[in-house]
C-alpha cells in the first residue's frame, strides 16, 4: 500500500482523483493503474480518524469463485460464494468450512452464473435470512442449516431476484429486487414483476417502495433509522439517499455520489454504515468511504470486483470485504454499526459464564442457537446441554467434551461437532 502523509496523501489524491462533495459530486477516477494488492487513497485527512495511516489491507481467504454477502456471527465470518452455491463460515485466521451447499436455490446451477445464495441477515428469532438469488426468494436458514422460504412473490407474482437486505429499526426488512438472478435478465421471459424495485416487508406482507431505479443492488440504513441508502448498480451508477416516512415509505430520493465507468471494475454494490455515521460502499474499481453528505474521505482501490463488506470481530473494528474470489480485511479505529438482530441468536455476553442448566432452557426458547440446538437434538441420550454443564469442570477442553458427547451417542457429524466445539470456545471460555 502507500504510506504518505495525511496532508500528502491529499494532495496526491486530488491531483489523481475527482471528489464529490455534494449530491452532483463524482467519485474518485481510476487514474492509476490497477494494482495486485489493495491500496488505500487518502482522499480527505479526516480519513486519519477513521482508519489510521499505515493501515494495511490483508488476506484472509481466497480460492473462491465469486464472494458476496459476509455476516459476523458467532465468532466468523459467514459469506456466500455466489458462483460457487455455497455458503461458508471462516475465522479471521482463515479456518474455512462448507455451511450449506447448493445454496442458491436453483437446480443444477450453471457454472459461473449468479444464481447462487447473496446476502445474509440476522433475523429477530435468532435465526439467519439468507437471499437465494437463483431460486428468486428469500430464506429462513435453520439450525439444521435446512432453508425455509419466507418472502418469494409480490402482488401474487414472483419477485425477480433478491439482492441485500436490511432491518430496520421498526422490525421491518427492506430489500432490493434486481434481476442479475435471472439468465437473461430484464429480457428474461420468466421474469413476471415490470420493475427492478426495492421492497419493505413486515407483518407477512410486501409492499413495493422504490419503483423507478434501474438495478437497485446493495442497501443499508443510517443509525438513526431515518435515512435508507440504495446503491445503483447501473446503468446510471449512483449511491441513493431517502427519507423513511413514519408508515415505512421512503421519500425524497437524491444521489449523494456518481460512479463513472473508468474508475475501475465492477458497479455500486454492498454497503454497510459505522457507528459514527460514515458510509462504506463498494462500487467500481473497489471501495469508498463517504460522509453521510456524500463526501468521499478514501477511496480502497481493490486488484478485482469488490461486491460487499461487513465489520466484525470481537469489538466490531475489523472490516472484512468480500472481493471476486478473496475474502480481506482491514482494521477500522471506529467501531461498525452492526445488525439489529445480531445477538439474538444465542442471548449471550461477550465471554460470559456458562450459564446454568434451567437458564439454558430458558435462554435457548427465547433465541435458539444453532450449536445448542443440535446439541439437544442430537444428544438425548447425554441430556444436551446439562451434560455439557457437567462435563466442563473434568474436561481438557471443549473438543474434548464434544468428543465425549459423540462416545456417549451424540449424532453429530464431523461438521457438526466442529461447529459446536467452535461455538463452546468462542463464548464460554475455560474458567
């Protein structure tokens, strides 16, 4: 990467790039040319607060086919390969595991298309909502990893093909509907909606809130709640703004920055908002950091497409980004703005002590875990998770307690005793 300093870096930056500064500004030219590693363009000093010079952007997983959609939960990142129908879990380090195959819901995918799973969600029950490109419908992912349908039509005819998704405040989900899960998209004959629109679902019912963008991709929300932002994938590439009105419509749509075709590959994608407000949002040739007003502070030239990013770790600063077939990361001095419902899954405090064996059952109806769950399903024989509060005071650790739960009949597979092992280690520590 380049080291300058913050008021060197600004001045390279203006000289090699364009700044939006208001709803007409544009965003940062691909004057350089392509680097094979990420760079950080140092567009405004106050980038300095944000992520500190020096700042390197590292590898942590590569060998996919086209990643997407990363969540944080439970001590990994959980991320989508979108071309490869397959979602994953990896841990900072880069320890990789198959959560479920053939992901995106549409039989005998071809090869390299985009009919694979996208983005996820935590939902308010604990569970995960995963969009299923392919199979045009968002889904419920169980704690058998199985997938429900939840939301797949519109006004009694299917939504084309779900992207990303966000809840709001209020437990409603918004999502965006273009059509890049369809072979021929727009022209495709299957598709049945006249618009690629951004939709509000809550209370079993979908109502149709943005109608008029053309391919509506990435979404995200500003911390307050008032404010939805859409990134417009093309052919007009532009980062959107819009007031949410009491009743959950949206108005007073403006562009707080626009994209041109020569500043790299790819278009306006994923998006995530941080704890102080900034806008992170991929678009073409990588990654802005913006303003809520629309100024771009840096610009993160990426070597490939770069489709997302999600914050996570354990104090939500490590800012992991989903980029063709590599996952990165970097680190971030503020804090990211998680999802809503990321805690639901398992009620818990950072390294909190196991909790006893009735507060368990309590804990667990109230928000099930996926690790819990399958202990308690799998392992009758052993009384779940009273045999796990028996065993951690006499074991080595938690492999080795899970190890003893399979002796003692657990069905777990191999994959599935890994997860729970994982599980155990990252939130009940040994005492």
């Amino acid at each position: 990467m380049i080291r300058t300093t913050a008021i060197a870096a600004l001045a390279a930056g203006l000289a090699a790039i364009s700044v939006s500064v208001c709803v007409a500004g544009k965003t940062p030219s691909a004057a350089a040319a392509a680097s094979d590693r990420p760079v950080i363009q140092r567009v405004d000093p106050a980038i300095d607060a944000i992520v500190a010079p020096g700042t390197k952007v590292e590898t942590v997983a590569d060998g996919f086919v086209f990643t997407e959609g990363p969540m944080w939960r439970d001590g990994r990142l959980w991320f989508s390969d979108l071309r490869g129908d397959t979602v994953y879990a990896v841990t900072p380090g880069g320890q990789k595991q198959v959560l479920i195959a053939h992901a995106g819901g549409y039989p005998n995918m071809p090869a390299g298309t985009n009919l694979g799973p996208n983005a996820m969600v935590p939902a308010p029950d604990g569970s995960v909502l995963l969009v299923q490109q392919g199979g045009r419908k968002i889904s419920r992912i169980g704690a058998d990893m199985t997938l429900t349908p939840v939301v797949s039509s519109y006004n009694g005819k299917r939504i084309n093909s779900p992207n990303d998704l966000v809840y709001a405040p209020d437990g409603s989900l918004y999502f965006t509907d273009p059509p890049f899960g369809l072979l021929k998209g727009d022209d495709d004959p299957a598709k049945e909606q006249s618009f690629n629109g951004v939709y509000r679902y809550v209370d079993g019912k979908v109502t149709a809130v943005i109608t008029d963008l053309a391919m509506p991709n990435g979404i995200g929300l500003s911390n307050d709640g008032k404010t939805l932002y859409v990134n417009n994938y093309g052919p007009d590439m532009k980062l959107m703004a819009y007031d949410i009105q009491p009743d959950g419509s949206v108005t007073n749509g403006r562009a707080l920055i626009t994209y041109t075709e020569n500043q790299g590959v790819g278009g306006p994608d994923g998006l995530k908002v941080d704890s102080a407000g900034h806008i992170w949002a991929t678009g073409p040739g990588g990654m802005r950091i913006l303003t809520p007003q629309g100024k771009v502070l840096a610009f993160i030239r990426m070597p490939a497409q770069t489709a997302n990013l999600a914050f996570g770790g354990a104090d939500g600063k490590t800012v992991f980004i989903t980029s063709s077939g590599t996952i990165y990361k970097l680190h971030s001095q503020v804090a990211g703005t998680m999802p809503l419902y990321e805690g639901a899954a398992s009620n818990r405090a950072s390294a909190s002590p196991l909790p006893s064996p009735a507060s368990q059952v309590a804990a667990r109806e109230s928000a099930p875990d996926p690790a819990l769950k399958l202990i308690d399903q799998r392992c009758t024989s052993c009384h779940g998770t009273q045999q796990i509060y028996q065993e951690r005071k006499t074991a080595k650790g938690w492999a080795d307690t899970v190890e003893k739960m399979i002796n003692m009949g657990a069905d777990l597979s191999d994959d599935e005793a890994s997860m729970v092992t994982h599980y155990l280690t990252e939130h009940y520590p040994a005492s």
